[in-house]
DNA sequence: ATTATCTATAGATCTATAGATAATGC
DNA sequence: ATTATCTATAGATCTATAGATAATGC
C-alpha cells in the first residue's frame, strides 16, 4: 500500500488541487474530507498523513486557488498587452466566469467563507489579494502609487462584489445586467485613472 | 406544553430573526437547527411544525435580513436627507459594518452562500437586492433610468465587493483602506452621475 | 525499519421523523 | 379534538484517530 515519496508528494499536490476546486464549488462546511480525498483518487485514512487538520487543508487550497487565479490574469493581460485591465476586465465579467464556480475567482466563491475562517486561512487570502492588487496597480497608469492602490481596490471590490452579486440571483437578465454595469464603471475608473496619470 | 396560536406565531418569527443573524455569523453550512432552535429558547422538535425545511427557513431567515437592511438604509437616509448616498456609503463602508458581521448587509455575509442554494433562497435574494437598486437609483440624479440603475448596480457592488475584502485580510490597515477606497470612488461615481443628470 | 495508504471505528453532529404530553380552541 | 412543543431516535455524515498492511528506502 505505501507508495514512493514522490508518488505521496504528488498525491498531496493532487488532493490541494481538487480542494482548491471543491471548496470553490462548495464551500469551506460544503463538501467533506471523505468526498475529498475520494476525488483526489485516496481514502479518508490518508488525510491526515498529508495535512495537519481541515483548516490546513483550507488554507492551502486557498493559497492554489488564487495561484490559478493570478495565472489567469497573467494570460489574458499578456494576450492583450496593449489594455491589460480591459482583457482582464472582461474575462472576469463574463457570463462564463458567472458560471464557473470550481475554477473562479476564490474571493468571489470563498472571500465570505474567509472571513469566519482561522488567520491561516485569511493569511492564504490577504496574499492572494495583494498580489491581485500588484497586477492591477501599474495598469491604472496614475503616478501617484497611492492614489493608484486606491483605484485598484475600487476595481477590485467591483468586480468581486458584482460577480457575487451576479450569482445570487435567480434571473439571468438581472445576472448579465450586474456584470455589464461594473465593466462600465471599471472602465470609467481606468479612464478617469489614465487622464489625471496623463496631467 | 402546547402554546397559545398568537405565541406560536411569535416563536416562529423569534426563529426567523435568530436565524437571520446566525445564519449571517455562520453562513448557512456553518450553524445546525439544533444550536438555531435553542437561541430561539425552542428544542429541535419544534421546527419541523414551523418550517418545511432547513432551505425553507434559510429563505425567509434571508428575507428578513434583507428588511432589516432596507429598513438600516431608510434610516441612514431620512437622517441625511441632503446625502443620503453618502449616508448609506458611510454607514456600508465603516469598519463597525465589516465587524457586525450578524446584523450586517445579507449579500456581504451570504451572497456567495446563496449562489449554492436552492432558488428560493436565491428568490429573497434577488428581491432583497432589487429593493437596494431601486433605493440607490433615485440619489444618483441621473436623467436616463437605465444610465442611473447602471450606477447603482455598480455603487452596490463595489460596496458588497469591499466589505467582503476587508473582512477577508488579517491586516487591519488593508481592511481600513479597501472600505476607504469604496468610499472614494463611491464618491466620484456619483459625482459622475450628479454632473451628467444636470446636462 | 520506516511509512503512505488502507480499513475500521470513535464520538460528535447533522437533518428529519415518531410518538408522548399538555395546553388550547371549539 | 386539535396541536405546539417536548423527548427520543433513526440514519447519515462529520472530523479525527488507531491499528493493519504492504511497499519503499536505508
């Protein structure tokens, strides 16, 4: 039954992988340790061999999942490199990240969940969110850094809250509806960024 | 040990208030109807009698979260009747909302809870959330209808999008400044608006 | 000899139901 | 007679642990 270290360390990896999608999909109290390690393709017995407690476990897959999320990013603002935000923007507004709840956004999904959660899973969380705040920054071309942190907060909790928004309700027209406003204002608060950068 | 039909209805509502808030500090995965039944001074075996379902309670228990929210915002605005977004902003983006997380706004603290619920309670949802449209819509002072439910759609998701940042980060100067740049750029956007509806 | 995974289980908790009890409402 | 609430329990599931097993790694 034991398997070689690498094949363990990969069968770790492999369970934070399918967390970090089933937790999304779930919630933290939404899916259980036995439907976990059984996706992963192991026992429940094997758990705790590889984490320390659920809450470990959380955190990890926290901290992957925001991994995807910035990989993401990266792709669409490389494809696009002459409006990052825009591309960006846009792949985060869309009806298809409305509907792909397993391999979204972790604050959209998770950001609530977070917040009731140990400081090692808001730690995962507070990383994830700087680096989202990184990528934006430079993109906003203000010159002032402060002004600009600010800016890409703005940006950020826009679309957070309106993809949130977007999936809490029953109506696709008012779901669309949320998803086109913010991009609206996202790109009115880029614009505006731009011109006073541009003084 | 049967009770009187009024003080039944009262016990019911009690359920429904207690649910309200502890569903809002749990989120709705995260509390059994034993410790919800038991913090309405009932035992379990009453519940059944009043609701179907826990999905049953979870909806009206969203609901009404959502009048006490109407009712926060309607209060916030008659007592500043020449700002009242500014009130509302305020009050929304204060660090008192982002630590009150059992009285605070229902989407911030079960939004992406109720993406995973069945449609009724994505129905008080979406009810819950037009109402906030429609109070937002009349203080944005723009001419076109659809430009000003635009507006709105995009002031209350940066606001929901903000709470959920700052309640998710361990650090208390990150916290302090995503409900600071919310307010900021709430501030410009109905600026924005206000300029625009004068035209 | 060590150890990654397995089966099995402890002990708690979950939603939901059944039947008893005691007060209401006709 | 009806019924709101109670106690008790069914049956499933939860996190976590214990001990067996069988392959690795020294």
């Amino acid at each position: 039954m034991r398997v070689s270290r690498a094949q363990a360390e990969e069968n770790r990896q492999t369970v934070i992988d399918v967390a970090s999608r089933l937790f999304r999909e779930h919630g933290f109290d939404g899916i259980g340790l036995k439907d976990l390690m059984e996706a992963a393709g192991l026992t429940q017995g094997a758990f705790y061999k590889q984490f320390a407690s659920k809450d470990d476990l959380a955190a990890q897959a926290s901290e992957r999942a925001f991994e995807s999320g910035i990989r993401r990013w990266s792709a669409a603002a490389e494809a696009n490199p002459k409006d990052p935000l825009g591309a960006v923007s846009a792949l985060f507004l869309s009806m298809g990240h409305r509907e792909e709840t397993g391999d979204g956004c972790p604050v959209v999904a998770l950001g609530a969940d977070a917040a009731r959660q140990g400081p090692d899973v808001k730690a995962s969380f507070e990383a994830g969110i700087r680096k989202y705040l990184e990528m934006l920054g430079p993109w906003l071309g203000e010159s002032d850094g402060e002004a600009s942190t600010d800016k890409a907060m703005a940006i950020l909790s826009t679309m957070v809250g309106a993809t949130i928004l977007s999936r809490a309700v029953n109506n696709k027209r008012l779901s669309k509806r949320f998803l086109q406003a913010a991009a609206k204002s996202v790109k009115e608060l880029s614009a505006d960024a731009a011109q006073k950068g541009q003084l």
